[in-house]
C-alpha cells in the first residue's frame, strides 16, 4: 500500500475474534491501527505489550484491528490463536486472515507490521518489524490530535 491510499475493504466471509467489524465500522472519529502478526512470530507478543499499553494510555482516542496472518500451514491452528489472544489480552477485533484475503489487499509480507490510517480512512504510516515503535506511538499521537 502507498500512503494516503484507503483503507481496503474487510472480506464480510472472515472469521473474527473480539466481534466482526466492517470498513465502515472503523472509518470515522479516531485514527485506526491495523496490526499484522501470527502466532509463529516471536516478536510479535512485544508489539502487542506495547500496543496494549497504548489503548490504556489513550483509552477511546483510536481504534485497533489485528490481523493473523499466517506463516505457514501450523499457524491456521484457531485454538492456538485463541489461546494467545487472550494470554496477550488482545480484547480488541482479531481477523483471522488464513485465506490471506487482507494480507494481499493490504501487500503485506512481514509479521508484526502496521498501518496507521487517520479518521477518514486514509494511511499515512506504515511500520514493520519490531524497531520503531517510538516512531509509530508519535505518529499515532500527531493523527490523534489532527482535527
């Protein structure tokens, strides 16, 4: 994806953890983090840490959706993913993504990465892997301050 393109369409025939959402749904008030990762990634479970500790400290200011993608055939395991998103307290909508239906509409390649889109749908952050985060955090806190 490029930056200020719009957010893609969620396939309605995927399953969900934490409640189904729609691109309507998360269009709107507050910028919105879609976050990749699988449970095969070991630096995954830190971006999710940090990520959590972002919807405390700005509980209600953006909205987040994860997306599991996974990496090799082991990862479509949904009690294993189950398992962990509650072991992780990841409460917020989990898309199970095993047709890689998201993966390709968003060209994803890597686990954990992000995609930070502002209030109307538009994306102007992308971060991969585990180093930036400080850098996502202030890109996240600029959109959550843009009117």
């Amino acid at each position: 994806m490029k930056l200020r393109e719009e957010l893609p369409d969620f396939s309605r025939d995927l399953k969900w953890m934490n409640g189904k959402q729609t691109k309507e749904q998360l269009i709107g008030e507050v910028p919105l983090l879609v976050h990749f990762w699988s449970v095969s990634c070991n630096l995954c479970k830190t971006s999710v840490e940090t990520i959590n500790k972002w919807k405390v400290l700005h509980s209600g200011k953006f909205k987040i959706v994860s997306v599991h993608m996974p990496r090799k055939q082991e990862d479509i395991d949904e009690q294993l993913i189950q398992v962990l998103t509650k072991k992780w307290n990841m409460s917020h909508p989990v898309c199970l993504d095993h047709q890689l239906i998201v993966t390709k509409a968003f060209q994803n390649r890597i686990v954990p990465s992000f995609y930070l889109f502002d209030k109307n749908g538009l994306l102007r952050h992308v971060q991969s892997g585990e180093n930036g985060m400080h850098m996502l955090e202030k890109r996240l806190t600029f959109l959550m301050k843009e009117k």
